[in-house]
C-alpha cells in the first residue's frame, strides 16, 4: 500500500511540473496581446504568471544540453513549439529539459514501484525510451487540440469579420476589433490574429502577414482563407462577400464531415457486436440448453 501512495504522488509530482513547464509560457502570449489593445493589467497578470514559474524552469533549462540535437531538429522542434502556441525563445531548451527530465523521473518510479526487480534491463530501457518520447506525444497532442480548436472557430471569426468590413472598417481594423472581441470564446485564433495584426504594424504586407498566419498553424481551412484573402486583394473582389462565401463553405465542410463520421458508426459498431454483445447473447441463449443437453447424455454415459 505504502508504495502504490509513494508511486501515485511521484507520478503527481511529474505531472504537474510539466503542466508548470509549458503552460505558463501562455504569458507570453498575453503580453503580446496587451501590445495590441493597450491593456496594462494583462502585463501585470503575465508577470506574476512568469514569476511564478521562473524557477522551476530556470532549473529544466539547464538539462537541455544533455540531449543531444543539431541544428535543423531544432528548428523543426521550434516550429511545433510555435503551433502549440509556445512562442517564447526559452521553450525549446525547456522542451528539451523535459526530455532529459522525463526518463529520469520514470527510472525512479520504476525503482521505487520495484518493477526493476524481475528484468531491470527491460524496465530501464523501456524507462528510457518512453521519457524520451513523452515530450513528442505531448507536444504532437497540444498541437492537434489546437489546430481543431482553431478549425472550429474559424467560421465565426469569419462572421465577425464579415460584420466589421460591412460597418465600414478596413481589414486591418476588422482583425483587430475580431481579436479583441473573441478573446475568451476562441482564445487561440484570437492570439494569432494578434501577431498578423502586430507584423503589420511591424511594417509586413497584409498578404505576407497572412501567409505567416497559415505557416503557423498548419490548418487546410486557414490555408485556404489566405489564398482566398490574397486572390481577393489582387483581383479587387469585395471581401465581404468573399468571406462570406468561404464562411458557409466551411460549415457546410463541417456539416458532411459529421454526416461521414454519422455513417461510419454502423460499420464501426460491427466490431464490438462481433467480439462482446454476440458472445453474451449466444451464452445467454444457448447455455439453458447446453446444460439441459449435457445432463440428458449424462445418463447414457453412467
């Protein structure tokens, strides 16, 4: 018993250091927005935030030399931090401490557990491999909760542009009252509408602002925005009404793609019928009359 509790608060311990890690580096991020809506109580929530966990990731960013890596894995390691949304110069050599600290706190739970005990070989290097791997599975998982969060918000925020082009603002001015008005209901989307709409003040054409904006995430919906955004511009096609026909595309993708998923559920029941209901339903049946079989030839065998 003692060792199960020592096990799960190792575990806990592990868990939650990493969530530390890599969320408050969301500060980041909230600093940037306060650049754009002029808004100085977020800078002070960022600055508690990043004091918070100043320490603990001080004290990772000092593993990240132990793994080894080259120059190009860290830029492809760099572009994923980016498209969890992890902007921040130092995630990468947390990213990489994470990697260094992760198989060391699994060998030690797998000491303390005394799985080690039977084949120590095969419990270390299986320790070792997965604490290096957990760090890509989790990365990899941020990034698809991202990306479809960012799918999914992305016809309203193609509504509330609609509605600000339409009362008579720019684009540029219609991004920025859309990143500011869906702070809370799309939080990610929003944040990437903050640095297109920083970049253009930085000086970047609207177009190359945009293109950047689908490079960082990665999405088909928004690749397809840009380019109807892009061919719009050059062409000198209105952009409401452009918006509004990629808007009631997207829903009607939407739509189809959950009448796929609809169809796909009776092939995909055939598998736990198969393997779990028939097998009861045959027991349940059949079995009264096994019995009553058994005992009738019983009889003949006495």
């Amino acid at each position: 018993m003692g060792i199960a509790v020592l096990s799960f608060l190792v575990l806990f311990l592990l868990v939650t250091s990493g969530g530390l890690l890599l969320f408050y580096r969301q500060a980041t991020l909230q600093r940037m927005s306060s650049v754009v809506t002029s808004r100085p109580e977020l800078t002070e929530v960022s600055n508690k935030t990043s004091g918070k966990g100043l320490w603990l990731g001080g004290m990772v960013e000092q593993l990240a030399g132990i793994v080894p890596k080259s120059q190009s894995e860290v830029s492809v390691v760099r572009q994923r931090l980016i498209r969890a949304g992890y902007r921040s110069e130092s995630a990468v050599r947390i990213f990489y401490g994470a990697k260094a600290l992760c198989p060391i706190g699994l060998c030690v739970l797998v000491v303390v557990t005394g799985f080690a005990d039977e084949s120590p070989f095969i419990a270390y290097a299986a320790s070792l491999g997965l604490g290096y791997l957990l760090p890509d599975f989790w990365l990899g998982r941020r990034i698809t909760i991202r990306q479809n969060s960012i799918r999914r918000g992305l016809p309203d925020v193609l509504d509330f542009l609609i509605i600000c082009v339409e009362a008579g603002l720019s684009m540029d001015q219609a991004t920025t009252r859309t990143a500011q008005e869906l702070r809370l209901s799309q939080p990610e989307i929003s944040d990437e509408l903050d640095i297109v709409v920083l970049e253009q003040r930085a000086g970047r054409p609207r177009a190359d602002a945009w293109k950047q904006f689908a490079e960082r995430t990665a999405v088909d919906s928004v690749k397809r925005l840009v380019s109807v955004l892009v061919q719009s511009e050059q062409l000198g096609t209105s952009v409401a009404k452009t918006l509004r026909v990629h808007a009631d595309t997207l829903r009607t993708q939407r739509r189809q793609e959950v009448e796929e998923k609809a169809a796909k559920t009776t092939i995909k029941l055939v598998f736990p019928l198969v393997f779990f209901i028939f097998p009861s339903l045959f027991l349940v049946t059949l079995g009264p009359a096994a019995i009553l079989m058994g005992e009738s030839f019983q009889k003949y065998f006495h």
